[in-house]
C-alpha cells in the first residue's frame, strides 16, 4: 500500500517559454493531502496567507482534515526554519521547486466589487490575481477541489484546475471483479463439475487476476452458469458453490462473490461496490457473523458526514444521542440477520449479547484513531466518503488476523471536494487490483426490493 514519491506525483510540463510554472493552492488542497506541495514537479508553489489563516481553525480535532492541517502547518515550520516564507525558498526535495507565502495586497481589480463581499476565497482569488500580474511572463494556476472557486477563478481570466494526484483517470473502466465467459467448452465446464476446478488456460485465461471471479458458459444462455474464481494459492480456477450464510441466500451471482470473498480466509481485504440496495453490508455483516470464531471482534464504522454542515458539536444530546442517527443503517442490517431466526432461537439472542459484551461494534470511524486492529473483522461502511489518505491509515493499523471489508457507492458521495474519482474507496480499487489478498466485486442488481430497484433505474 506504499505510495512512492514518482507515483504520487502528476506529471506536468512547463510553459512554452520554459519557465516553470506557479500553481497557487487553495486550503481544500492542503486538507485533502498535507504533501500536495511536492506533487507539481519543479514549479513553483505558492500558498495565500488566508490559506494559513483557515488551517489555523482546522489544527484541532480528530479527523482527518484535522491531522492534514496540522501534518501541513508541521511541514511549514521546517521549510521555514532559519528562513523569510514571504521569499521563495527551495523545497526539500529532489528535483522540487519554490514556495512562497502571498500576502494580502491590494489589487487593481478589486475582488470585492466583483463579486460583492470579502470572503476567504475571494482573497485566495486575490493572491493569485496579483501572481499572474507580477509574473507575466509565467503561468499561474490556481488549483482547488472546490468547483465554486475554479468556476469564479475562469470568471476572471485565471486557469484554474482540480488537484488530481490520486484521481483515477477513467472511472467507467474500474475494475468490476469478474469477468463473463460465455464460450467455454464443455469439457472445461465438465471437469469443473467433476473435479471442482481446472487450469486457467482451459478456459481461455492466459494471466489470470488473483482472486478474480468468472461466469462461465458454453453459449447456452438458458443454462445455468457456472460460477468459479482463480486461486492464486492452488494456481486452478475453482468452481463455487451458492451457500446460505446466517440464512441469508445470495440472489445473483455478485452476491455469491461477494460472500465467497468475505468467507475466503486467504483474503485480507475486500471492497464491495454497487449502488443502493445491492446489499454490500448486509453480505459483509452475515459473512463476519459466520466467522464471528475467527475473530476476537466485529467492528462496524461508518464516516459521519454532517447534515447540512453541523458539526456535531452544535447538535444537542451526549456523544452516544449525536452518533446514534448516523448508525442506525448499520443496526437496520444486524436486526435484519437476527430476524432471521425465531424469538427462542438461540441465535436470535446471540446477537444481543454479542453488542452487549462488544463482540459486535458499532462505531463512528473517527472512534478508531489511535487503535491498532488485531484479530478484528473491520466493516467500513460508506467508504465513498473516505480519502485516500483515510483508507490508506485504515490499513495500515491492520494486525495480525484482521480482516477489513469496504463497502459503498462511488456515485453517492456527501463529503465535500470528493468525487467518482478521488474518493478513497476508487483509489484503493484502482491501486491495489493483482494483489493475491485482496479481492474486488462490483454488485450491479438490487435486492432490496421491486420499488428500490424503481428508484435507482428511473429516478
């Protein structure tokens, strides 16, 4: 999962002048990647003393735009160190360029008439204004994740662009997890059956993907398919069988995927996929009840995103009434399992007793900080609204025995400055594809039910 520097860095070239370029970053930037200062090759960066000022008010708390903001202001004092922010100093990196810290300045085109009022970006406007002014000669960028910001940027003649380090270049072809074979031969599909698998060139596979799914056919369309996956341990595809778990019955062929991934004890890591109503959770939830066993606790977290931009520190109640809204989908799914099973069915208060002696966690993800992940069988839920960055400190915190699952829906995302692209549940289904512990499955059907489905087709 190590990110290297010349990964990490979007490549771009210098102006037809050849003068290196001067790209002015916003704080939407900074929060989303303390480090994106390194990511612009050898131009020049330059970063508005409001920027400064807006960091100051995200340095404490504990999520994640907390830690970038401090991680940030950290890096400042070491450029700084026995130097003036206000000349352009070397970054301390190969092959990097300068920084410098604009100040507030007057400018000709006053900002404030234009568009009426002197707020924090206007003056992030102001900065780079005045930049393309005292460098004609060169380019300046203004690079932001805030659409509004770019837009008003163009407005007034400057380039403006998203920061895409980390981005994925073309969201349509992110890997769904298995692959339709509809003209396999009959002898293949026969030895399947009989022997339970067979080698990958039998079916036409020449580099198979670990832990990569198939549904195979001999042109019969009618038929049932068989459903089988490759086995990067054996070197085989293996045929798989539909099973029930804690009652729940796969309907579709993504769903015994999905479970088959979730059960494989040789998978570390999982992602699932899909839009509402494929039932993402509900399969990882009964798959870790299944192996509830295996592991010292199942937790379940999910990332609070705040309703109309309250923090939760203005809404009323203690920690457990503010938090309580924001879990009950993970509750719906577990009272959904448990009702599976008859009132005096042991299982039925199993699950009870496992929340009461925290078998089973239910948790806002910002409650895991600072924890180290051992023995766990960890659900995230609502991954869409993770960075990369977030994803990447999840994993990183795995021990021994842990097993994580991330689920969500990349087109439903209610974080600010993420979208299809940058979110960290596409970044890490596009970066760690061909690892032989991990495993992908899109689910594309909806389960819930017919006017779910309604929903999701025609609305």
């Amino acid at each position: 999962m190590e990110i290297t520097p010349n990964e990490e860095t979007k490549v771009r070239k210098n102006g037809k002048n050849g003068k290196r370029k001067i790209f002015v970053l916003d704080t939407s930037v900074i929060l989303y990647n303390h480090r994106s200062i390194y990511s612009f090759q050898d131009n020049d960066i330059a970063i508005p003393i409001t920027v400064l000022e807006e960091l100051d008010n995200f340095k404490k708390g504990n999520e994640t735009k907390n830690y970038e903001a401090r991680e940030f202001i950290r890096e400042m004092d070491k450029l700084s160190l026995k130097r003036n922010l206000n000349d352009w100093i070397q970054l301390g990196q190969p092959g990097a360029g300068s920084l410098k810290v604009i100040l507030d300045e007057h400018n000709a085109q006053t900002i404030q008439h234009i568009f009426g009022g002197y707020k924090n970006d206007h003056r992030i406007l102001n900065a780079a204004l005045i930049l393309s002014q005292q460098y004609p000669d060169r380019k300046v960028i203004l690079v932001s994740k805030d659409i509004n910001l770019r837009i008003k940027a163009k407005a007034l003649g400057l380039q403006a662009e998203d920061y895409e380090t980390g981005k994925i270049k073309d969201i349509e072809s992110l890997d769904t997890g298995k692959r339709i074979l509809s003209k396999v031969s009959v002898k293949a599909l026969a030895k399947l059956w009989e022997k339970g698998y067979c080698k990958p060139s039998e079916i036409g596979e020449k580099e198979p993907v670990p832990n990569y799914y198939y549904i195979l056919q001999n042109g019969d369309e009618n038929a049932d398919p068989t459903l089988a996956f490759y086995n990067p341990i054996s070197g085989m595809i293996e045929r798989i069988d539909k099973q029930a778990v804690q009652r729940i019955m796969p309907r579709n062929p993504e769903q015994v995927f999905a479970l088959h991934a979730i059960m494989n004890p040789n998978v570390k890591l999982v992602t699932l996929i899909g839009v509402a109503g494929t039932g993402k959770t509900l399969l990882a939830l009964a798959g870790a009840l299944e192996q509830r066993r295996l592991f010292k606790q199942i937790y379940l977290a999910r990332p609070i995103v705040p309703l109309s931009n309250k923090e939760l520190g203005f809404l009323p109640g203690d920690a457990a009434e503010k938090i309580s809204p924001y879990m009950e989908p993970l509750y719906d799914n577990l009272k959904f399992i448990k009702n599976q099973y008859g009132e005096r069915d042991k299982e039925y208060k199993a699950y009870d007793e496992m929340l009461q002696n925290e078998k089973i966690v239910i948790s806002p993800l910002a409650f895991i900080r600072g924890r180290s992940l051992s023995n766990i069988c960890f659900i995230v839920d609502e991954a869409q609204n993770l960075t990369p960055h977030e994803v990447k400190t999840i994993i990183t915190r795995a021990g021994e025995g842990t097993k994580i699952i991330f689920t969500g829906d990349i087109y439903q995302i209610d974080t600010p400055y993420l979208d299809t692209q940058s979110n960290g549940l596409s970044y890490l289904v596009d970066k760690v594809r061909k690892h032989p512990i991990y495993a992908h499955v899109k689910l594309e059907k909806g389960e819930r039910s017919e006017l779910a489905n309604l929903a999701n087709d025609l609305l």
